[in-house]
C-alpha cells in the first residue's frame, strides 16, 4: 500500500519527510562528502545502509565516524570488477548510489589514467556488476518487468560542461570538458545512459553542480578558504594560498543535493537532472563573505596566489537550471550561498578551537 500511494504521489510531492521502510542501499564512496550526507538521510528514511570503502593504510572515516554501528561497511575497490559483485551479493540492494571517484579536478592531470580508470572505467564496471548479479539472482535487468529492480545513480558532474556552450546549462546543452576528470565522467555519464537504454536498468545520472559542506576534503576551494580563514582568524597561520581567484561556480549545499539523488531513484521512469542553484560567484566573493564572518574586512592582504595551484584549462564559470528537477520531482535547492558559507566558517573555527 505504501509503495503504490507513493508511486501516485511520486510527481510533485516533496518526500522529504516520508519513511520508506525495508529498502537497502548500497553506497560506493561511503566515506566521502556526499557518501556520509547521503547515509546521514537514507538512515532517517528507515534504510538499510551499506557502504562501501576501498582499502587505505590508515582509517579514513573522518566523515563517517558516527555511522559505526549504524552502518555496513563492506570492502571494494571501483577498480575490482570481483570486490563490486561482492559487495552486491553482501549487500543485496535494492539502490546503488555510485559516489566513488578520483573527485579532484586539479589532481586528474597529474593522475589521468588512475582517474580514468576509477572515474569512468569504474561506473562501466558497477553496471557490469549489477547486470551480472541481476541474472545469477534469476532477474531481469528490464525494471519495467522485473518485481524487484536494483536502481542505479551516477555521480554526474557539471565538469561535463565544461567551457559551457550555454549559459545557465541544463540536460539538452551540449558537453565540453576540460580535464581529464570531466572526460571521464563523460563516458561515466554516457554508459549509465547506453545501459538504460540497451537493457533497461533503471539507471539515472544526476548531473550536479558544486556543492559543499563542513565534510568537503580539505584540498577543494571553499574548504580550503573556510579552513584558513578559521586558520588566520585564531592567529594559527598568516594567509591563504590559492590558484585562480576569478572562476565563478553554482555552489549548493551537499546535505540538500543528496535529497535530489534519491529523488531520482523514487521517479516512475529513470532519467537525468541537472542539480544546481541557478546563482554563480567567483572565489573573491567566496572569500569576502568568509573573512567578513570572521570579523576581517580586508580579506585582500590575506590572500596569496601562487602559479602551483592555477590548472593548465580553467573552467572559468558554471551555472545551472535545474528547472527540470523541480517541475519533475519537485526538488529546489534550500541553503543560500551566503548561509554556506558562514556555516563552513563556523565549523572550521569550532573545530580548530576544540583542536
Ligand atoms: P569525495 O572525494 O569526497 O568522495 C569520493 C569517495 O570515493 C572517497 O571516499 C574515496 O575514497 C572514494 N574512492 C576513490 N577512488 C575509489 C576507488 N577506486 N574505489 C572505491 N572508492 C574510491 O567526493 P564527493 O563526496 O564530493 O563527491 C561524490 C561524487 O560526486 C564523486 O563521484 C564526485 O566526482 C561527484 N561529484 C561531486 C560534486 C561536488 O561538488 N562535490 C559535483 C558533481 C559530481 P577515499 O576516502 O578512500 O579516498
Ligand atoms: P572543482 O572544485 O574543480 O569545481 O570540482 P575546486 O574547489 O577544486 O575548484 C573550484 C575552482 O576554484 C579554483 N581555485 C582553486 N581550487 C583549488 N582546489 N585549490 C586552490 O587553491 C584554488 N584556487 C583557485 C579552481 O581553479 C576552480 O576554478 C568540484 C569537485 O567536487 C568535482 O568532483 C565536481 O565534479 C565539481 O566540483 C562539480
């Protein structure tokens, strides 16, 4: 009964507040930003939560401590066809949100294989997977026909877009990228599209636009001003060192884009949807709300540029509709870009000072 007055109801209803009981997913990139917020939200829903983690020398659940005991860990590499069917038999999904990846635009240009072989090769090897545990569990790979479906999201970006060949860019525009990063997430974006189409996977890329949160790794610019800022506020360092200051972004708020992920999967027909805010600002505007919240009015003096962290292509601005994820699930973005960024400063001050 649940089930189907949700199906009824699935056009414009917010969800947010709804349980859904009995549902498992499994979650590549678990101890990521957008892995911690999304278990975060689907334990609330009543979700069975499992999350997959690669092996690292030392513990990285910097994000996701407080999920011990409320979570599966399971181990599995993007890279290892094997560990990804494991993790299904393990986990037995009804959901598989596919966050794992060599997120770091910059990095992909020193590490261009591993981020091709993780960032793209890895969601061919994830569908793979599913295909390959849908038939040993006697299914169809057709959600259309089959009883019990596993739904897959891709981690999209607006990375695809790239030199932004229209302005805000939206489902239609045409992709550009200009990393390596952003041509593997195309083919990432594409196989998830080609499996839907040539074997009806629910399959759905969500392509988002930046967003941030208290969890963001410390190397991306928003945390790495919110950081220093907190940094040059208690007297802890002297300034901020960044690349280019001019590139303007359409940052959201990760706890709100894990919402519009599971949307997606909650759809009657699988399809992809720009995630975004539809507002840009430039890193001196990051900067300028950042240090006034701390109380510095001359942010300027602070800020050193060095040539280290400028990339060999910029993208130089992004933007996005995301009227298609409104007028079809009803999602609209809920954190202004202001409140991000207080919020970020907050938090870096707070945790410095119980440091
Ligand atoms: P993070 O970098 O915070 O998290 C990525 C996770 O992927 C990390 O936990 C990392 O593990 C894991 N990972 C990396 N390589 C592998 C591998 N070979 N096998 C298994 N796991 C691996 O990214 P975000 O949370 O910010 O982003 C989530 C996803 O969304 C990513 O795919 C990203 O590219 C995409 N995206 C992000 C946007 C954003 O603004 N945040 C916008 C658009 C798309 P470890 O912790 O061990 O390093
Ligand atoms: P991005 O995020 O490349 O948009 O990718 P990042 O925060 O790394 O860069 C944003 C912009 O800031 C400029 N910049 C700097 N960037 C970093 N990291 N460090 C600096 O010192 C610095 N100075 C200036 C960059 O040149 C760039 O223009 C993020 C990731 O989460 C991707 O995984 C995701 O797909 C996209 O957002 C959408």
């Amino acid at each position: 009964f649940i089930k189907s007055s949700l199906i009824i109801f699935s056009a414009k209803i917010n969800f947010s507040n709804i349980m859904i009981l009995n549902k498992t997913a499994l979650i590549t990139g678990i101890n990521g930003m957008d892995g911690s917020h999304l278990a975060d939200f689907l334990l609330k829903k009543g979700y069975k939560v499992y999350g997959m983690e690669r092996r690292s020398s030392s513990p990285n659940r910097r994000n996701t401590s407080h999920l011990e005991d409320k979570i599966t860990f399971l181990n599995g590499d993007l890279t290892d066809q094997n560990s990804l069917l494991r993790c299904l038999q393990k986990s037995n999904p009804d959901e598989v949100y596919n966050l794992a990846s060599q997120s770091f635009v910059g990095q992909s240009w020193n590490i261009p294989e591993q981020t091709s072989d993780v960032t793209g090769l890895g969601v061919l090897r994830m569908l793979e997977a599913i295909r390959e545990y849908t038939k040993a569990t006697g299914r169809t790979t057709d959600y259309k026909m089959a009883k019990r479906p596993i739904k897959f999201y891709q981690a999209s970006s607006s990375e695809m877009f790239g030199r932004m060949v229209e302005n805000p860019a939206k489902e239609t525009t045409p992709f550009y990228p200009r990393s390596p990063y952003g041509v593997a997430k195309l083919y990432g974006h594409w196989i998830t599209k080609n499996y839907r189409e040539s074997y009806g996977m629910f399959a759905c890329s969500g392509i988002l636009f930046n967003h941030e949160s208290e969890r963001r790794g410390i190397e991306f610019v928003t945390r790495k001003i919110s950081d220093g800022v907190a940094k040059i506020k208690l007297g802890l360092e002297p300034h901020i060192t960044l690349g280019n200051l001019d590139a303007e972004r359409d940052w959201g708020y990760a706890p709100d884009y894990v919402e519009a992920m599971w949307l997606m999967l909650q759809q009657e027909t699988p399809d992809d949807y720009v995630i975004a805010t539809n507002n840009k600002y430039s890193i001196r505007d990051f900067l300028s709300i950042a240090f006034n919240h701390a109380g510095i009015n001359d942010w300027e003096k602070y800020v050193k540029q060095d040539p280290r962290f400028m990339r060999p292509a910029e993208v130089d601005v992004l933007r996005g509709d995301y009227s298609k994820a409104e007028n079809e699930m009803g999602w609209v973005p809920k954190t202004s870009f202001e409140n991000l960024v207080k919020t970020m400063v907050d938090n870096d001050i707070k945790l410095l000072q119980h440091a």
